[in-house]
C-alpha cells in the first residue's frame, strides 16, 4: 500500500462516509486506521442487524455487505488512478455464529492489483476478540482508470461546492 497522507486519508474518509447511502448510511461505519496493513473499520452494535428476538445473533448478509464496502475502501486507498471499480467476485466463510452485542471489526486490504482487477482479502470479529474470527472473505474487483481518479473527481466536486 503506498505511503497516505493524514490529509488525503481524513480527505478519503470523509468522502467515503458522505457517499454511503442505504444500508452502508445505517452501518454507521468508523474508519479506526490505515496501515501497510490494510483498512480498519468499526461497525457499531446495531439490533437492526439481528435476526433473532435476543437481539444478539447479527444477519450473515450484514457481514458480506460489510466486507464490500470495506475492500471498496481498501482499493481506493491502496490503488491510484481509478476512476471506477465494481465488485466481480466475493467469497464469505463464516466460521462461527456472530452472536454478540459488541461492535464489529473488519480489516481488508488490497493485497494484489493489475491494471484491471485488484484482489482483497479480509476478516471480521467481535471487538476485543480478534483470535475468534467470524469470518472471513476474499473478492476481486474491476478497475476503470480514466483521465481522472475517483478521489480527483470527488476533490473537484468538493471544491466546487
């Protein structure tokens, strides 16, 4: 992942958060770091999300749509000059039942690009439990570079506000 700014990364957080609409606005997501590492993001406990009448055992479609989003991130902020990308391929292993009432952790990185396709893998836990997995996925997405990036496009847009 190549060296980020506080300023572009604070610039990219924002942007991301403010273009979230539908179920990621209601994620409510918190962008906790990025490192060489990856991306590292914080969903807050929300009984929106449980399927049983404890409130307590979150719906597996939440963690696939989590991890989305979150790969999304990692590439924009690990790949340079891409005006567009959309999710080809996404793979979840759920590894155990995701029975708690403690926020979600999610780290993704972009471990591999080409010009075209940028690849990621990931994990997700319960706050304060990060050797019990409760899944795991990998995806692959296709790129579109253009004259300008996605991040160039949104900078421009802000400014012309």
């Amino acid at each position: 992942m190549p060296e980020i700014s506080q300023t572009k990364m604070d610039q990219i957080a924002q942007m991301w958060n403010a273009r979230g609409s539908g179920l990621i606005t209601h994620m409510a997501l918190q962008i906790e770091d990025v490192s060489s590492e990856g991306v590292l993001v914080r969903m807050p406990f929300n009984p929106d999300f449980c399927v049983d009448s404890d409130q307590t055992l979150l719906h597996g479609g939440i963690l696939t749509a989590l991890l989305d989003s979150v790969f999304g991130l990692a590439n924009f902020i690990a790949i340079e000059g891409v005006s567009t990308m959309a999710t080809l391929d996404l793979r979840v292993d759920y590894l155990r039942a995701a029975l708690s009432r403690s926020d979600v952790i999610v780290r993704a990185n972009c471990y591999r690009q080409t010009r075209h396709i940028a690849f990621n893998s990931g994990s997700i836990w319960f706050d304060h439990h990060e050797d019990e997995e409760i899944a795991r996925g990998t995806a692959s997405f296709a790129l579109t570079r253009g004259e300008i990036s996605l991040y160039e496009a949104m900078i421009q847009a802000e400014g012309a506000k």
